[in-house]
C-alpha cells in the first residue's frame, strides 16, 4: 500500500517568451500546478496540472482543477489507499471528466510510485528507448515569423516543425514553408478550424505532403473525420476527439483517423495514456506524445511516456527553452543531436528548482493526510 502523508498545491504563474498564437487566441501567460504527493517516508512525487487559465482547448481550467482536486480527488485517496499507481484511473472513474485535475495527482502517483521502486518513470511504464526524438510547435500569425522561427528550430536540431493553421493561413504559409524545405518533416494542427464545408480548401493542402493534419474538424466529432480521410491523402491525426481509451478505439474502428496524439492531461493520466498506446500499437497505428506549453514536470512525465515502443513520431517534446526564459525543474529540459534523452535515475529524474519556483509561486495548500 502507498502510504501518504501529505499533498501540496502550488499554482505558479509565468510568462512565455512569446505570445503561443491560435485561431482560438493567444496564451501570453501561462498559469500551472504543481502538485507534491509526499508518502510517510518522506519521499515525494511530482505531478502537474495541464488546464489553462480559460476553457479554450478544452472545459477545464485552472479553477475547475482545483475544485475537483482538492473537493473530489484528494478525498477519494484520503478513502481509498492504492497499491499501485494504475489503480488510480478506476478510483477517479466516479467523477466524470476532469481529465487534467485526475492526471495531476495521478502522475505523481507515478513519479512516487518509481522513486520508492528506485527505478526511472520510464521503466514502471515500460519504456524501452533511451532517448526520444524532439519536435516542436510554431504557433504565429504570419509567414515571417514562422520562417523565422522554423530556421531556428531547425538549427537547434529539432527533427519534425508542426505550424498552427486556419482558414485564415494554411494554404499560403504550407506553401512557403514547402518551398524553402522541400524535405523537412512538417505536420499542420488546426485545432479544429474547418468544417466539412472547407473540404476543398483541406483537400488542396494534400499536395504538401504533410506528415498529417491534426483536428481538422470539430473537437468531439469522431463521424466527420471518418468521412473527411475517405477524401483526402494526408492522414489525419485527431488531439481534442481522444479523451480516453474507448475513444481512441472507436477513431480507430471507424477510420476517423491514422496517427493519435497522446496527451496525458487530456486523457486523465499515464494509464490511460499507456492503455491507449498499448492498443495503437496492437492495431499498427503510430502515436505520438502531444505538448500543453507545460513546465518541467510534466515535460518530464512527457519524456518518459515517449519512451514507449509504439511512440514512433517526433512529439511535441521540446527543450525547456522554448517557452521559458527559466523552467521550475533542473536540470532543464534539453534538446541535444535532435533527441531528448530519457533520464535513468529513480522516478521522472528531474529534481524542482525551488528557487525558481518560488519566484513563480501564487498560491500555495498543503493537505495533511
Ligand atoms: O493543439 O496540440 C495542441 C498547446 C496547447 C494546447 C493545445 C495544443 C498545443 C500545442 C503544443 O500545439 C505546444 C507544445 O507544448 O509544444
Ligand atoms: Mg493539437
């Protein structure tokens, strides 16, 4: 039995060094929380919770975060001590939805779980690559700009660039981006900006030879998708549609989609982000691990999920440098000959810069067990 002894919240708060830009809108600053679960032998694990400060990726927010944590989910661990981090999804099923609240505590779980194990996150999730390659996200309003940032990417040796697109930029910037790399491994995000009367506009963009084309449609709709891959080339890789295990599967039974962007947050946790991989990876449909402008806690839980056999694509993994003048983990994260290496010490092997932390903390609750 996992014996606890406390768990603290802390909510941070900092600035990215530059404006993440969306057809949904701008993310300028970036709220967080770090969740600390320490067990009766002082060791301590680390989680974090994914929701932004507004609903606009998904219905969660930072608020509603911690209602269910500390009104719902602490309570639930309070009752009903596990053995084993994987028996905590089950436990969370009696409060529907709130997949990021679950998967801040349950992470932790993890993180704990290894570090008494003295093993690396890694290993307790049955990871076998020792390092993961790195991809990385241009989300900007104009052509320069993306440029601009796809040159610098590149030399810091990120090995896949997806760019943010809408009805608004699509064909005009895949087109310049093509022209200037005519072999750089490119994928488009549209966060759901089209819909099927667009199917033109999404067809045209086939001739880029883009590695997928990720939520082209409607954030729930797994219908739609199906009927939009029977018409174009590019596979389609769905991010917001996939909230659990049984909605990957149905995507995948009804050809909704080729590729799945695994989330841990969006998904409730690193069980069910492992439930869904070992299933994708049955069915020969690659994954890929999806980035939320994280700090370094749950960049680090990324690294490790990603080390999974079925994690065949660049994911959203980059340094901690590309949002942040300073993470809230040391070592930072860092993107060395395109790859981030997957750590070998106990648990996600990142220790808390508590300086920085410090310097970005707003709020703070410790629950005593
Ligand atoms: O749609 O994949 C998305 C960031 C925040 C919310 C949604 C998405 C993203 C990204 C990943 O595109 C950015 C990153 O953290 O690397
Ligand atoms: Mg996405």
């Amino acid at each position: 039995m996992i014996k606890l002894n406390s768990i603290e919240i802390n909510v941070i708060e900092m600035p990215l060094k530059d404006p993440f830009l969306t057809h949904l809108g701008a993310v300028e600053v970036r709220e967080g929380i770090i969740i600390k679960i320490n067990n009766s032998d002082g060791v301590s694990g680390f989680g974090e919770g994914v929701a932004f400060s507004t609903p606009w990726y998904t219905e969660e927010t930072v608020k509603t975060s911690l209602h269910m944590i500390t009104d719902f989910l602490i309570p639930l661990l309070q009752k009903n001590p596990v053995d084993h981090p994987r028996q905590v999804s089950q436990l969370f099923s009696s409060v529907r939805r709130n997949n990021m609240a679950k998967a801040a505590l349950e992470t932790a779980l993890w993180d704990l779980y290894s570090k008494c194990h003295s093993q690396p996150l890694s290993k307790s999730l049955g990871g076998i690559y020792s390092a993961v390659a790195a991809g990385v996200v241009v989300a900007t309003d104009s052509t320069t700009n993306a440029l601009r940032q796809i040159d610098q990417y590149l030399q810091e040796g990120y090995q896949r660039i997806k760019v943010k697109i809408s009805p608004k930029l699509d064909y005009s910037l895949l087109s310049e981006i093509r022209r200037v790399y005519p072999d750089l491994a490119i994928m488009a995000d549209a966060n759901s900006a089209y819909t099927l009367a667009d199917m033109d506009r999404i067809k045209a963009l086939d001739e880029f030879n883009l590695m997928m084309i990720e939520q082209p449609l409607s954030v729930d709709d797994i219908l739609e998708h199906a009927l939009l891959q029977k018409e174009i080339n590019t596979p389609i890789c769905l991010d917001e549609s996939i909230n659990s295990f049984d909605d990957a599967r149905k995507a995948i039974e009804f050809g909704s989609c080729k590729v799945i962007n695994i989330k841990v947050g969006r998904v409730g946790g690193l069980n069910e982000a492992k439930r869904i991989h070992d299933y994708c990876y049955e069915k020969g449909i690659p994954v890929w691990c999806g980035g939320m402008i994280e700090f370094g806690i749950s960049r680090a839980h990324n690294i490790s999920l990603a080390s999974l056999p079925g994690f065949s694509i660049p994911g959203d993994i980059s340094s901690s440098n590309r949002f942040w003048e300073e993470d809230i983990i040391t070592p930072e994260v860092k993107v060395q000959n395109g790859s981030v290496a997957v750590p070998k010490s106990p648990g996600i092997g990142f220790e808390i810069n508590e300086k920085r932390l410090q310097e970005v903390l707003q709020w703070k609750e410790t629950i005593v067990f």
